[in-house]
C-alpha cells in the first residue's frame, strides 16, 4: 500500500498482538477522523442488526432482502429524525 502512495485507515491492533500498521499511519489527523467516522458507520449497522431484526433475513432471494434493508434503513432514519430536527433548530 505504502509504495502505491495510499494509507490504509483501517483499525490497530492493540490486545497483544503484533500491530497490523505502526505510528506511520495513526499518526496522521485524517486517520482519526476515518476512525470516528467508522463508528458513527458500525452504529448503524448494529442497529439494523439488533433491532432491526437483519441479523438473519427472514426473506429469500436479493429482491426480498433488498427491499427489506431498505425498510430498516428508512425506520433508522425515522429514529434518528427527532435528533437531527432538534440540531438544526
């Protein structure tokens, strides 16, 4: 990666373990920010998978499963309206 002129932003590994990538690229501010961003990412998918009922598709067939992320997805958002409203005010 590092030849091609990229810097991967994915997690350290801190429990033990060798690192995967070292101080080069965590000390970067865009690799902080990639991190907070990632989060606020993981959140959602948590939250469809929880409560959202996606943690096993009830549906066969990629129409079905589609339509159904879509549905979870537009309740997600619904959810996070009152939030959002009240920022902007």
């Amino acid at each position: 990666m590092r030849h091609l002129g990229v810097t991967p932003h994915f997690t350290q590994n801190t429990r033990g373990r060798g690192a995967a990538i070292d101080g080069r690229t965590t000390r970067h501010v865009g690799y902080a920010a990639s991190l907070r961003i990632r989060k606020r990412i993981e959140e959602v998918f948590g939250w469809m998978k929880t409560v959202g009922g996606l943690c096993k598709t009830r549906h066969r067939g990629t129409a079905r499963v589609r339509w159904m992320f879509t549905f979870v997805a537009a309740a997600y958002n619904l959810v996070r309206l009152p939030k959002l409203l009240s920022s902007a005010v």
